[in-house]
C-alpha cells in the first residue's frame, strides 16, 4: 500500500544515499588527498574540514544538478561521483515506477463505489 509513510521513507533512503556518497568521498580525500578541486571559501576555516564541502558536492551529483563548483581531479573521484549519478537517477526512476505501479493496481483493487 501506497502510504504518506511509504513515500517519507523514499525520500528518507534518497537523502542517506547522499550521505553515504559525501561519507565515501571524505574517505576518500582522507586516502588520496586532492582527489577533488574545493574552492577556498567552501573549506571550514578553522578546522579545514572538507566533510561540508564533499556532503554538499555528493547532493548535487545525486540529483544530477553539478554545479562545477567542486570537482573532482582524480579518475577515482571522478569514477565514484559518475556511479552515484546513475544510482541517484535509477533510484528515482525506479522508486517512482514502483510507487505509481503500486498506486494504480491499488486503485483498479478498490471496490467500487
């Protein structure tokens, strides 16, 4: 069934993707550092912490938005965001198929009024 909960856990495992791909991209910087081009301005001043930087980079990848802003600089960094664009568009091309699929044969189910 087709629920308001159904559709907030959707957009809940859509959000933990992108967090889990900003989590492997610090990893990632931490292995192989330089693997992206992060302007000044986005770097934590203090700390020189990259986690902001590489979380807000892995939303846009996701939804396909890349504003070019950060980028990556190394074949493995390129290689990874490449892989979360595919999953973040068949995730939601799948979910939303799945979702509306649900919904349909829910409705043709129902007994008429």
């Amino acid at each position: 069934e087709v629920t308001t909960d159904t559709i907030a856990g959707a957009a809940c495992a859509y959000t933990l993707l992108a967090m889990l791909w900003g989590n492997l991209y610090v990893l990632l910087e931490i292995v192989h550092p330089g693997s992206f081009a992060i302007p000044a301005p986005w770097r934590m001043e203090l700390s020189g912490d990259l986690a902001p930087a590489l979380l807000y980079f892995s939303f846009m990848t996701l939804t396909t938005v890349g504003y070019g802003d950060i980028t990556p600089q190394w074949a493995g960094a390129g290689g990874l965001a490449a892989a979360e664009a595919v999953v973040g568009q068949l995730y939601l091309a799948i979910t939303i198929a799945r979702l509306v699929g649900l919904h349909i044969s829910q409705r043709n189910a129902a007994p008429p009024r």
